[in-house]
C-alpha cells in the first residue's frame, strides 16, 4: 500500500481512539471554529504529499537537505507570524544539529526543477503545520489529544478521498491492484496503532514545548536509526557517520542547555514587569488620591463662598 493513503488510514484510527476516548468522558470536546480546522488540514495534506513526491522526485541526498531546512524555516516563520525571537545560544545550538546530522545522512545530491518545487511546497507546508499545533492549542486553550481528535477525521477522510490518486501519480498502480495477505493486513493495523502514538507525541511535544524543539527531536530519531542499525543488524557505520552522530549529539546537548538558560531568564523578567506593574499603580493610586484631595478641597471652598457671600455682603438702603 502506498504512503498517502496509508496515512489516511493512520489518521482514520486516530480518529476513531478520538471519538471513543471522548464518548466515554476520558477526554473533553471545546470548540475550534470549522474553518479553522479545514485550513489547517489542507496545510498537513500538503505537507505529507509534498514530502512523498519529494522523496520520489529527488535524491535522497537532497530529501535530507529539505528535512534539515525545516529547523531554520520554523524559526523564520515564527518571527514573521509570532514575532518570536532565539537567543544566540538557541541559534548556535540549531546550527550546530543541523551541521551534525547533515554530515551524517547526506550522501549523493541530485535534484531537479519538479523535486526542487515538491520540496520547497514540503518544507513551507510542514513549518506552518507544525507551527499551527501549537498556536491553535493556546489560542483555544485545547489539549493536544483533543485537537488531534478533531483534525484527525478531516484529514483521514481528505487523504483516503484524494491519496489514491497521489499514489498513481507516484506509483502507477491504485490500491486496488494491490494484494493484502494476512501478513500484509497485520503489519498495516499495527502500522495504525503506532500511527496514534505517533501523531499524539507530536501534538504533545509541539503544544508542551515548541516546533523548533520537535524538530530538533525528530533529528535525534535519525541519530537513533544509524546507531540501532548498527548495533542490530551490522550495518555499516562509517567515520562521517560516527563524526555527525557525535557533533549532532553535542548540539541537542546545547540546545537542551540554551532553552533552559532561556526560560531562567524569561522567569526573571517576569517577577520584574509585575513589581514594576505594581509600582506604577501604586504611583498612579497616589495621584488620583491626592488630585481628589484637591478637588474636594476647592469644590468645598466654593460651596462656602457660596453660602456665606450673601451674608457678608453689606445692603445699601436707600
């Protein structure tokens, strides 16, 4: 069975632990606008379909190219959306995942105008996704099971509507050609269960942390890949493998370090603003007790010229 529609099948599982899991009161159902939700599906759809068609397009050399351009993508296109800002320990760290895992991964580099276009269409999709998980979460204040739950059928039924035809497009043959066995049918089901750990770890990561910090944990995933290969099944391991799985591991280190540094000091400006909050109000509080003071004092002065002016002025009688 081809990736798109496989993926389809992932999301319609994950839909369906949605809708059980909220039937039976284990998670809680808030409002996100419908349309809200169908964007943010077509952006995910695109992004899955245009790393298929990027990784059939192109090498895959330069598929790991585009994967690793996510990580400064992600962070363009926060500043430009949340005006969002790294500090320079975050920066460093990133540069240093990405040096690490590209000279690990990156072999051969064929690309082409088509496999060019699917990638870039890949990479600006897969940020905004990744970037919109996170703010649709706060915006809504909605946990990351639930909004899952809710885009999860958009999407199942989006790609099982639209991916067979991007899997002809891709493959030459429809998902009626294909012959499921028994063995076929079990790995596919077992594929969909870990397809809904899967999805939720990344709603999770993405809402508790930040989509930098998914990416820069997905690119651990890879460094995982070639040491387990390794270690189970005697693949080859060469000295620039070693090399970018050392210096990427040295990065997520950093980067671990820089995020930490960076919340110590988000949590020492905060105190500040509010004493300083408090300082201006007490300050203002002040002000406006003491011009009423005055005012009371003048209005009161009025009053008794008032009321004492026609005693004290002499009556001439003629």
């Amino acid at each position: 069975m081809s990736a798109t529609t496989l993926t389809g099948f992932h999301f319609a599982v994950t839909a369906l632990v949605g809708l059980v899991s909220n039937a039976t009161g284990y998670s809680a159902s808030k409002h996100v606008p419908l349309w809200e939700l169908l964007w943010f599906s077509v952006v995910a759809n695109m992004s899955i379909t245009g790393m298929n068609l990027s990784l059939m397009l192109n090498s895959v050399g330069f598929y790991q190219i585009s994967k690793l351009s996510m990580i400064p993508a992600v962070c363009v296109m926060e500043w430009i959306l949340h005006s969002k800002h790294y500090s320079r320990e975050v920066k460093m760290a990133v540069v240093v995942v990405v040096v690490g895992v590209g000279v690990c991964t990156i072999t051969d580099v064929k690309v082409n105008t088509k496999g060019f276009l699917c990638a870039c269409v890949a990479v600006l999709s897969t940020s905004l996704q990744q970037i919109s998980i996170g703010s649709l979460q706060k915006k809504y204040s909605i946990g990351s099971f639930e909004l899952l739950s809710k885009t999860a059928p958009i999407q199942a039924f989006s790609l099982l509507v639209l991916g067979p035809f991007s899997d002809y497009y891709l493959n030459g043959k429809f998902i009626s050609n294909y012959k499921l066995s028994s063995g076929a049918m079990f790995f596919i089901l077992l594929s969909c269960s870990l397809a809904v750990f899967c999805n939720v770890s990344q709603y999770l990561c993405i809402g508790r942390f930040s989509a930098v910090s998914f990416q820069v944990l997905g690119h651990m995933k890879t460094v995982c890949v070639l040491t387990l290969g390794w270690v189970l099944f005697d693949s080859e391991l060469t000295f620039k493998n070693i090399l970018g799985i050392a210096v990427a591991v040295v990065g997520m280190v950093i980067y671990s370090w820089a995020v930490e540094v960076e919340k110590q000091a988000n949590a020492r400006i905060i105190p500040h603003a509010k004493d300083s909050l408090m300082e201006e109000d007490i300050k203002l509080l002040k002000e406006g007790v003491e011009t009423t003071a005055v005012k009371d004092i003048e209005l009161a002065d009025h009053k008794m010229d008032e009321t004492l002016g026609p005693i004290l002025t002499p009556t001439h009688t003629s």
